[in-house]
C-alpha cells in the first residue's frame, strides 16, 4: 500500500500511533512557517495532540506526488484555535519510512 493511503486513513481515523509508524527514527519535522524543527519524539507527541482534538481537522488529503523517495502532499485544515491553512507537505522517504517532513502553510480566512 503506497504511504499517502497509509497516511490518510491514520488522519481519517485519528489514529496517531499508525500516523507516527511511518516515520523513521531519526525523522525530522521542519516547519518553514516558523522555522522551528522537531526530532521523531516532538512530532510524536504534536500528532498525538493534534489527532486526538476532534475541532483540528486535516481536510481533503491530495496526493500530488510520490515515489520511493518522496510523498507530497496538499490539504486544507482547520485547527481547534478556529485557524485554517492551505498546508503543503513535503516527506523525503528510506525504505517506506518518513525520513524528513518538510511544510508551508498559508492562512485562509475562515
């Protein structure tokens, strides 16, 4: 099963635990929004937070590209604070597994 369709359905349901399995050890999170960087455990923990609020909600997942070495991925999402962002993801992959998470986000008006 490719990963997008691994990824989608953990975010379809809030299952962090098969969300944060695709991810290598040694995963790294970089937001370019605020230029902050996360190790495998912080990233854990956000998706933990963020899957478990039912108000965050990752809209319609696109698959705009993927293959052994990368996933992209577009979506729309609304977050418990009453935000909604344009996000764009971008993983770098090793044998199946999430190696690098790289974002941009743009905020949409609600």
């Amino acid at each position: 099963m490719p990963l997008f369709q691994k990824m989608k359905a953990a975010a379809e349901t809030r299952d962090a635990e098969a969300y944060n399995a695709m991810m290598a050890e040694d995963c790294v999170f970089v937001s370019h929004q605020n230029g902050t960087s996360m190790n495998r455990a912080e990233i854990a923990s956000m998706m933990q937070r963020m899957l478990a609020d039912e108000r965050n909600r990752m809209g319609d997942m696109r698959c705009l590209y993927e293959n052994d070495d990368i996933l992209v991925v577009h979506s729309v999402n609304d977050y418990s604070d009453g935000t909604r962002e344009a996000v764009i993801e971008v993983h770098t992959l090793d044998n199946g597994k999430i190696t690098r998470m790289e974002t941009g986000a743009t905020p949409l008006k609600t």
